[in-house]
C-alpha cells in the first residue's frame, strides 16, 4: 500500500495533497493555476498514479509560490509512500516526442538530490521600452516555473533527475512533454521488481 497524505501550510499557500503510486491515474487537482493542473492531471495520467491536489494559493502575487511549494508537497509525499524503496526497480528514463518538441528524462531515486535541467525556451521582448527579455508564458504559467518545480520536487523525493530538450520551439508541448516524460520514467523507477522484491537496490544497503 504505497500511499501517502501530506498538508503544508505557510504564509503563502495551503495545500493538501493524497498520492497513492499504484493507482490507474485519477486524478482531482485544483491548484488555481489552469496551466500547471493541466500539467499535473497528465503527470498523474501517465505515471499511472492516482493523486488529488487542492492548493490556495497567493496566485494574486503570481504563480511562483504555488507552483514551487505544490513540488516540494509531491515530493515529501512520493518519499513517504515509497517507505524504504525496497524492491523498486529504482531507475527511470523517457525519451518523450511532442510534436516538433523532444524531451529526453532520466533519473535515480537515489536520496540524492540533483537537477540536471537543459531545456530552453524562446523568449519575448518586455513591453516597457527597455530591450529586457523574458521567457514565455502558457496562460499565467511563467515557463521558468517549470524548472522551479523541478528543483523542488527532486530535492525533497532525494531524486537525481536529467532533463534535456534534444528538440522543440512551442513552450506548451515543451514543458507538456517534459511533465509526460518525467511521469513516465518515474513509474519504470517506482515499479517493483520481482526478481528483487525484498531487496533494497543499492550496494550500500538503503536508499
């Protein structure tokens, strides 16, 4: 029964979130950020996890604050529900095409934490004057956030994950197959291995 419950609560967001890793990918998130739910039900979708999300959020300020603290809930919560990771085949890699954009995943469940994060994103000229530029949006989905996820989620799962944009132009089906990818190499890394159920995969005997 790898399942988990985590509630966080700080100055800037309230989340509640449910996972249970062996489901068939129902989901029920309500982030209030339109873009990242979407992103979120289709990582939920293609891990096959069954996961509900409710966060309240300071979304009036913008969506860093929502988007960062829902990835440091996931992954306390994958953490716990993975227990001692005994059995899991521990490993996970996606090479994930989305229309022109290709995406290539890889990652350890390792209790290491590292983001290895090559992705780049076409940028827009700041309507003020000035000759700054930004990265795109998706809706009211800064397309950096994607990466600030990320970081938050690897470092509180102890996840060494790759992600590298081998292709792509179009931000949403960027950061879509990046989500997609992501889901998918996480449930090779989840599934357990019956060949070594009772075993924990690492010479050092614990993850």
């Amino acid at each position: 029964m790898r399942k988990s419950e985590i509630a966080r609560k700080t100055k800037e967001t309230d989340i509640s979130l449910s996972l249970d890793i062996d489901g068939t990918g129902v989901y029920d998130i309500k982030t209030g950020v339109g873009f990242f739910d979407h992103m979120l039900e289709l990582f939920t979708r293609h891990g096959r996890f069954d996961m509900t999300v409710r966060c309240d959020g300071d979304t009036w300020v913008d969506s860093h604050h929502t988007v960062e603290d829902v990835g440091i809930v996931m992954g306390q919560a994958f953490k716990e529900a993975l227990g001692d990771k005994k059995g899991i085949r521990r490993y996970g890699e996606m090479l994930l095409p989305m229309d022109e954009a290709l995406i290539l995943v890889a990652l350890d469940i390792s209790g290491r934490n590292y983001l290895g994060y090559d992705v780049e994103f076409q940028s827009m000229k700041v309507t003020d004057g000035s000759n700054e530029m930004r990265q795109m949006m998706v809706g009211s989905f800064d397309s950096e956030l994607a990466e600030e996820f990320l970081m938050a989620f690897s470092r509180e799962l102890g996840l060494t994950l790759h992600v590298k944009k081998l292709a792509g132009k179009n931000t949403h089906h960027i950061i879509e197959a990046t989500f997609k990818g992501l889901a998918r190499a996480l449930a090779k890394a989840c599934e357990i291995d019956e060949r070594f159920k009772d075993e924990i995969p690492s010479t050092k005997g614990s993850l």
